[in-house]
C-alpha cells in the first residue's frame, strides 16, 4: 500500500489496508466510500451485482465515522469501512428481498447478529448484493432481477446463489460480503470470480437473522479479497450467540494470528478419486500447479483415500430438497407462480422424498462425518477443486425448469455438497486462470471447526501467489 | 431404496397439501430419482439405535493422530 494508491483509488486496496489506513487517518471513511461508489456506477451497468445501491445513507454515514473518528472515537476493528452484503441478512427497517418477488417489499424488524457484529465494528452499508432466489441455485441466474455477470468476461457465470457477493467483492465495489454456503454457494462464486470465500463449519456463525434455507445444513461465511480479509471477518463474527442455539459456545481460535503463519509443517491430502475425475483440463492442471507451491512453501503432501462422496452428495440432496420445501410450503401452496420456474421446481422435489428417507439421511450423519475424519487423520486440510470446470457462459447454463436442469445443477455443485452434508470448513481461494483468462479456485477442507488452519493456508498461498491481487479490467 | 415414481409422487404431494400436476411429478421423479439411486447402499443399513445428534458428537471428537499414507 502506498499514498498514491490511496489517494487515487482506495476501493482497491484489500478490507485489512483499508481500515488501517482509516484508523490512521491515512484517507478517510468518505473517501473511501465514495471510491467504492464511483467504481460502483462504473460497473454496476454491466455487472448488476447490486440489489440497491444507497449512495446518499452511505456517505452520511461515512462523514458520521470520520466526525466520530476526528474526536477519537474509533468504532471498532472496521471502523468506516463500507460493505454490502448478500440479500438475505435481515437489516432492521430495511427491505431484505432475499432474490425474490416474494419477498420484494418485505421489511426486516430484526437485524441477523452476523451483520450486527460487523456493524459494531464500525463498518457501513453501501447497499445490498443480488442473489438467486431464495439462496437455491448454483449459478447466478435469477428470473427476477436478471443474472448476475462476472467480471473477469460479461457474458458467463458468477455462481451462486452469493452472486452479487462474488461479483462484487471481484470488481472491487465492495471490500468484502456476506455471502452463504448451504449447498456451494460461497464457494462457487468464489471459484468463478477469482475471489476467497469461506464455507464456515455448520455451527460456527449465528445464523440469526440470515434467511433460512435448510436448518441443517445453512451457514453463513465471508467472501473476500484475502484469506487474510477472511480472517479479519470471521474473528468479528464467529461465536456463541443467544438469539442462535446452533451456534456453538466453545473458544473462537485467534484467526488473525493463525493468518501470519507459514503452512511449514502442515500436511495437506490430495484425494485419489471423486475429487480428481473427469476435471476439465486446465483445471487439472491449475490443482496441479497448487499442490507444486504448497510443497514449494513447506507443506507435506500425501494421497487420501475418502469415503464415498457420493453417497454424501445424494444425502445431501434428500435433506436439502426436503428442509427447503418444508420452509417455502405456505408460499408454495398460496403463490407458486411468484417463483421463479427453476426455484419452484427446486422446491418441489423436496415433496417426493419420504419423511423416514429424510430422517435416515439426517441419521447417517453423524457416522457418516466420522468414516470422512477417520480418513483424514493426520491430515490437516484436503485440497480439492470448487468445481469440474471454470465459469460456463450465461447462455448455456440457463436452464429453466428444463428436464435436464437438475443434472446441470449437480454437475457444477458435484465437488460442494458433500461438504455441506458433512458440515465441514472450505476455504476456496484463487489458484490460476485459464488460458481465455476466467479465475479457477481450489478449495481447501478442513476438519470440523478447524476454520483457522484452513485460513493459515490460504494465506500463505496468497504470499507466495497473486492470483488473489488481479483485477478485473472494466471493457 | 427405490426411486419413487410419478405416481407415487403424486400421492405424496396431495397429502402434503400441495398437489402436483401428472408432468410435474413426472419432472420431479426424473430429478430426484439420483439422490434416492445414490443413497441407496445406506438406506436401511443404519443401526437401530442411531440417532441423528451423533452428528454433534462426530464433530467435537478429537481426531486420532495417526499418520496418513
């Protein structure tokens, strides 16, 4: 970072240098807003990551953090840093559309306690991030409110359902976002917009206040610049939390501290099938060229043979068609055609899964998590890729309600659910672009709660790689 | 376990109160009937007394050291 960064663009700096240099009084909350801002009207016209955009509340409220700062009072650890989120963290006397036509003018009395500990720390909101309906679909179409673009090339993907989050955080309009991962939907935008996104451990974020999606396998997690940025996030958020019995009461590791550290000692497994079949080439290449830098920096690599993911996959499939269909059931029965066809169509496979396929799929769980640790003993991470290939074109993955839809659904989701089934910390991050210039991201699994490791590798790649530091040029 | 046909979907939608027609429960079979094929080496295999909080106990279990291949 340097003063002339500063002084020309803040909004590219990473969530770490910004609330340094705005602690220190190096460039202030308004300017750094209004960087955010401009870069916003640049891109928002060929991106339509934004839901809404709130200019004028944002730089009131980023001459309020400078005024409070001028006086010596520093609101926390983001003091002035503007962030927008995923549209589906309940923002009191805020409309939270959660991507849909359902909920368009729905108006949030609470605020979800993720968003609220960000906004402690002093942070303040540029507006909200699009998203497909109701957090169910893997791409960033929505039916509504158009499809979200990437930046890295207008007309493919961004991945979903953070769509707004992973484009966004991407074309730096935003420092970071919230995004959710319930079935790959932190991990997948990740992937496909060049960014870092962590799929928390199911329990390690409240989940108060966030949309429901599937109570089993819901969690909430950041996408960033950094993995470093991620850490930052996650030592604000994670934790116990009244309003969230699901959210565990144990310690919350020093993420922060963890980031500083090299992956020397550390052993990382590379599965020898599922995980490695039928890649598109140069995502086999950029996994291999992932696995040649950890051995570069220190880290120990051996082959790990998992238990069957697809059985994982399938598992997840039945409690997440079922746990979803029973949230929308009311409106499904009072206002199906205010659906998206594809979301509905979602929605109602959950009808065809028996109560007792429900419960035996929730009952493998437990010993179903247990084979996958057993197998990774020893291990400390497994790398793997996000997804089979790099971001598709909007045209081809739009598939509607077509017969085909769902196998196109789980062929870009393959290398996601298990870990959601499982419950399980993926930390997806930045890896290498393909020769037509689209980012491919790795992700690292990590052991239950063990979000820490997983931002310790992360990091360490990102010092020894800049993948994580190229930026989208606007066309 | 076994995929459950069109008809069969049909029925279990009208006694969850949201009828489907024939086509879509025929869409629906298509689309789920993989998830029902992929669990079905579990599906009633589990122990009796299993119960799904094994879950929890799963993850806060210290995870044995031994090394790795």
């Amino acid at each position: 970072m340097n003063i002339h960064q500063i002084s020309t663009e803040p909004a590219l700096l990473s969530l770490t240098a910004i609330a340094q240099a705005i602690a220190a009084k190096r460039v202030s909350s308004r300017e750094v807003t209004q960087s955010c801002l401009d870069r916003i009207a640049q891109w928002q016209p060929r991106l339509n990551a934004f839901m809404a955009i709130e200019a004028e509340q944002a730089l009131a409220s980023a001459d309020a953090a400078d005024a409070a700062l001028a006086k010596g009072k520093v609101g926390g650890a983001l003091h002035g840093v503007p962030l927008a989120h995923k549209d589906m963290y309940y923002d009191a006397g805020k409309v939270v559309t959660c991507g849909s036509k359902i909920r368009r003018d729905f108006v949030a009395t609470t605020t979800s306690t993720a968003l609220q500990r960000l906004k402690d720390a002093g942070t303040i909101r540029l507006g909200s991030l699009q998203m497909s309906e109701f957090a169910y679909g893997p791409t960033g179409h929505n039916s509504h409110y158009g499809p979200v673009h990437n930046p890295w090339a207008i007309d493919h993907v961004t991945g979903g359902s953070s769509s707004g989050s992973g484009s966004a955080v991407a074309a730096r309009l935003t420092f970071a976002a919230l995004g959710s991962d319930t079935g790959g939907s932190i991990r997948m935008p990740a992937h496909f917009c060049g960014v870092t996104g962590l799929k928390t451990t199911v329990g390690r974020i409240s989940r108060a206040g966030a949309m429901p999606l599937s109570q089993s396998l819901d969690t909430v997690g950041p996408l960033a610049r950094s993995a470093e940025d991620c850490a930052l996030l996650m030592a604000l958020m994670a934790g116990a939390d009244p309003e969230d019995p699901t959210a565990v009461t144990g310690p919350v590791p020093d993420y922060n501290a963890a980031v500083q550290r090299s992956m020397k000692g550390l052993t990382i497994g590379v599965p020898t099938a599922f995980y490695v079949d039928d890649l598109d080439a140069e995502v086999a290449r950029i996994l291999d060229e992932t696995i040649a830098v950890f051995k570069r920096e220190g880290a120990h690599i051996v082959q790990v043979e998992l238990p069957d993911q697809r059985q994982f996959t399938a598992a997840c499939q039945l409690v997440l068609a079922v746990e979803a269909a029973a949230f929308h059931k009311r409106w499904m029965i009072e206002r199906p055609q205010d659906y998206g066809p594809q979301v509905l169509m979602r929605l109602q496979n959950g009808l065809a899964v028996p109560g007792v396929s429900y419960l035996e799929a929730m009952r493998w769980r437990g010993p179903a998590l247990a084979a996958y640790l057993a197998a990774v003993a020893g291990v400390d991470a497994v790398i793997a890729p996000v997804a089979p290939v790099a971001a598709p074109t909007i045209a081809e993955s739009d598939v509607g309600n077509s017969p085909d839809a769902e196998a196109v659904i789980q062929r870009l989701t393959r290398f996601t659910r298990p870990v959601n089934y499982l419950g399980l910390p993926s930390l997806a991050i930045p890896t290498g672009f393909t020769a037509s210039g689209l980012p491919v991201g790795m992700q690292l699994i990590g052991r239950s709660f063990d979000e820490a490791t997983l931002l310790r590798i992360g990091a360490a790649f990102q010092r020894a790689t800049d993948f994580h530091d190229r930026i989208p040029e606007l066309a | 376990m076994t995929r459950p046909t069109p008809k069969e979907i049909k029925a279990i939608a009208d006694v969850a109160g949201v009828p489907v027609s024939a086509e879509v429960a025929t869409r629906i079979a298509n689309s789920i009937g993989p998830a029902f094929e992929g669990f079905a080496p579990v599906a009633g295999t589990l122990p009796f007394d299993l119960e799904p909080a094994t879950f929890l106990l799963a993850q806060g279990a210290k995870t044995p050291k031994k090394a790795a291949k």
